[in-house]
C-alpha cells in the first residue's frame, strides 16, 4: 500500500511539471498562431499568446497528472506481479 501510495505522487509531481511545460509550449504556439493578431490586453490586460500559454499550462498540468498517477499505479502493479 505503501508503495503505490509513494508512486502515485512521484507520478503525480513528474505528470505535472511535464504538464506544465508541454502545455505551456502547446499553448504559446497556439496562442502565438491564432491569438497574436487579436487586440485583448485592454480587456484582459495579457496579450493572447501569453494567456494561451498560461491556459495551455494549466490543462496540460491537469491533464498530465491524472495521466502520470494511473501509470505510475499500473507500473506499481506489474512490478509487484514479478517480484
């Protein structure tokens, strides 16, 4: 128990800056390609891309925690299955 306990945040942590940076990226990009040309900073008070980045960053760490946390636990799983 404790073992899938101590996977499941290692895989949670390692999910989330993986996340955060791979959606930040995803983000800018999008935000750079499609959001650049529009004029929300006096709205908002962020320009496009840098608030795509930071939105990109956001669900590309939540999306990449649940997914670190089930394979952390499935290879918790298999490991123990050989021992």
């Amino acid at each position: 128990m404790k073992r899938k306990l101590l996977s499941g945040i290692i895989g949670g942590f390692i999910g989330l800056v993986i996340g955060v940076i791979g959606g930040g990226f995803v983000g800018l990009v999008v935000g750079g390609t499609f959001l650049g040309s529009l004029d929300i900073y006096k709205y908002t008070g962020f320009e496009g891309y840098e608030l795509a980045a930071y939105v990109g960053a956001v669900i590309g760490a939540l999306l990449a925690i649940i997914l670190g946390v089930k394979l952390a636990l499935r290879i918790a799983s298999q490991t123990k299955k050989k021992i």
